[in-house]
C-alpha cells in the first residue's frame, strides 16, 4: 500500500522505517522546513489548509494516518475524503480539546482530578473555587512536552497566568501530588483469522469488517524533566494488578467508542493513598507515543509496526516484550560518543548502521554482556534547547545501567 503520513517528524520517521520493512511506500505531508523524512518517501510541503496541496498528497495514497494530532481538524477531514484515515478524524478531535478529553476518560470509567473550563477571565474565580489550589491552567489545545500550560498557587496570580497563555480558552486542573507516572499504549485492528501471542484483551464489533482486536504493551513508567519525557522503564512496577486490569479496560472501551485503528497511549498519574492506589487519566495521545519508542528493540512487535499493521489491516503482531527495557531521550544535544564513535569507552563497540536514510542513524553498542543490548537512534534533526534529537534503548536484566554508561560515554 502507499501510505500517507501528516506530519514529518521522527514518529513518521521510524513509521516510515517499520513499514517499509512490510513492503508498503510512503508519501509524507509536511510544513515549510526542515523535516526528518525525506529519505523515506515523497514529500509534498505547504499549507495544511491549502485545498490544491491536499489533493496533491492525497493523489496515489491508499489509506492516511497521522503522527502528529495537532493539525487543523479540516485537514484530517477534508484528506479522509479522499482516502481511509486511519485512526480517524473523529479520535483526533477527542484529544485536541482538554475538557472533551476529560469527559471522555470518565464516560469510560476511568478517574480524572476536578477540573473545569475557564474560557474568559471572568471564569476564573469559579473555576479556582471549584478545583481549588494548587491547580494547573492549560490550554485546552495544542499543548505539549510541558508547552502551554501555568502552575498556580497563589489565586492572586490566575489572572497573570491567563494572559501568559494569551488569553486562550483553558483548562483549570486540580494539582495531582503522584508517586509515579505510567503510560498504556495499545494497538486495535482488523483483521480475519489471526492471533498474536501478545493479546490481552480481544472483542468483536458487528459491524466491522472482521473482529476487532485490541493488544496491550506492558505499562510504561515514565520519568519527565522540564515537561519532557527523559526515560521510560518497562514493565512499570509498583501498579495493582486489579487497577490494571480495571484501566485496560477502560482504556478497551474507549478504542470500541471511537472505533479505533492503530496505537494509542494514554497517560496517568498513580497515587497511593491510605484508602487505596489511584490511577488518574492525564491525557491520550492518539498515535504512537515517545514512551513506546523501547518497543523497538524490546517488544515481539514495535508500536511502530503494529500501527502499519492495524492501519492496512493486517493481522497484529505480539506486545510480548523480550526482556527489561530502558528508553532514553536525546533532547537539546547528541552525546559525544554518539557524535563521534570513536570516543566511546573501550569496553563498548559502536556498529553504525545507515537504513534507508541518510539523515537518520542507527547506533548499536555490543556491550559483551549476554542478552544484553544497546542501541541509539538519531533522528537526524537540527540541534536546539528542548528538542527530542534521538533516543537511547536498552534491553536486559542491566538495561538500566547499560542506558547510563552509553549516555554518558
């Protein structure tokens, strides 16, 4: 299949890079600029918006999808006109706006912190009374990696708060004091006769093509800095098997709402309190996800692949992981021993390996150790503070410490 991809960052990149292993071609829809893709398919530039670009991009193109949710709404519409969009439009829309996001999370069972909407300054006084402090204004749109969004804990400072976010309608959340962070990512697709040895949850909609079914990757604990996510550890421990349990299904549900097709992660924050574990949902992100990218080397099936898989429907590869896994994100700088191989410590050989881009490298660290494993993915974008320029995976019972010892050279 030719494949369409809005959006031309690193997660169409390595898209890209796992359907291309399957046969399939791609063609990419991006802004004016740099983008990370170029080498993986044809790529047409311009205004999202512009009618004549679209049918441009949509002209050969099978079925859509989308590495990147905060696009105009019109777009995803106007290009699933043309072709199937895969997941569609409509799961889009559910996670651009912060309050339809939450309403969703608690249709579907799941706990959210007290929250309300503050459109206008003169919201802001109910809003403060009904969430309380501290609490969290964000943008009800286009926010992400910690962008768009203000902690109040003075109700004398909402109002400077407001105008910093410029005045644009908000979400007022209730301040969420967590041990911990864990994102689940799964995978529903369609697909005729087909098992994955991965499978946790499997259910069947009538009027679909064939049953659908929906795998779950093993949740993801997940650290950030500076509103930035600088490592995933898989599996998570610490989180009951019964509120897991709970929350897949959940999270199930949802995917059956939306009828949904591909990956999608949704983030929570886990508290322990006297009376018993929580799990809040924070956001979903409708799309591969940063706090998947271990799946690489880690899982049976990568998020990655899955997604190619569920779009063309295709049967779905196995969430089974191999062994521990450790992700590290490569923001604002690439370590010098990534730059410049021959730099690394002794004890580590570097095997460069260039796939089908000249922009993107492969980094894989033979560590000696058995069952042990190191790898780097640079994206091949430009350097600047607060970036995602690549990552880092490390996959065994030492991955931790093997992720530290490349990172640091």
């Amino acid at each position: 299949m030719n494949i369409g991809i809005v959006g031309g960052g690193q997660l169409g990149q390595m898209l890209a890079h796992a359907g291309l292993k399957l046969g399939h071609s791609f063609k990419f829809l991006v802004p004016q600029g740099e983008c990370c893709v170029e080498a993986f398919g044809e790529v047409i530039r311009g205004d999202f918006t512009d009618t004549k670009l679209l049918r441009e991009f949509a002209r050969g193109v099978d079925v859509f999808t989308f590495e990147w949710e905060n696009v105009p709404q019109a777009t995803l519409e106007a290009l699933s006109g043309f072709a199937p969009m895969r997941p569609s439009p409509a799961c889009a829309k559910v996670a651009k706006d912060r309050i339809q996001e939450k309403k969703f999370f608690q249709a579907a069972g799941l706990n959210v912190q007290k929250f309300a909407a503050v459109s206008c300054e003169a919201d802001l006084a109910s809003a403060l009374e009904h969430v309380g402090l501290p609490a969290m204004l964000k943008t009800r749109g286009q926010g992400y990696d910690g962008k768009g969004q203000r902690r109040i804990t003075d109700s004398a400072r909402a109002l400077e708060a407001f105008e910093q976010l410029a005045n644009v309608p908000c979400i007022l959340e209730s301040f969420v004091a967590f041990d911990f962070e864990i994102s689940l990512i799964a995978v529903r697709g369609y697909h005729i006769g087909a098992t994955a040895s991965g499978a946790t949850i499997k259910s069947a909609t009538s009027n679909a093509p064939s049953a659908a079914t929906i795998y779950f990757y093993p949740p993801c604990l997940n650290q950030h800095v500076n509103g930035i996510l600088h490592k995933t550890s898989v599996p998570a421990e610490g989180v009951l098997p019964e509120l897991l349990e709970h929350t897949q299904a959940a999270v199930a549900k949802m995917m059956e709402t939306l009828d949904y097709e591909g990956i999608l992660c949704v983030e929570f924050f886990v508290r322990n309190t006297p009376t018993g574990q929580q799990l809040i949902a924070n956001e979903m992100a409708p799309r591969v996800h940063n706090s998947g990218h271990w799946s690489i080397e880690g899982a049976v099936t990568s998020q990655f692949t899955n997604h190619i898989l569920a779009v063309t429907r295709q049967p779905l590869g196995s969430t089974a992981t191999h062994a521990k896994a450790v992700m590290i994100n490569l923001v604002g700088t690439i370590p010098l021993s990534l730059e410049a191989p021959e730099n690394i410590n002794a004890h580590l050989l570097v095997k460069e390996s260039i796939g089908a881009a000249t922009v993107a490298r492969t980094v894989v660290v033979d560590t000696h150790e058995q069952n042990q494993n190191v790898t780097a993915h640079i994206y091949g974008k430009s350097p600047r503070p607060g970036r995602k320029l690549g990552h880092i995976t490390a996959v065994g019972e030492n991955a931790p410490r093997l992720a530290e010892s490349v990172l640091n050279g």
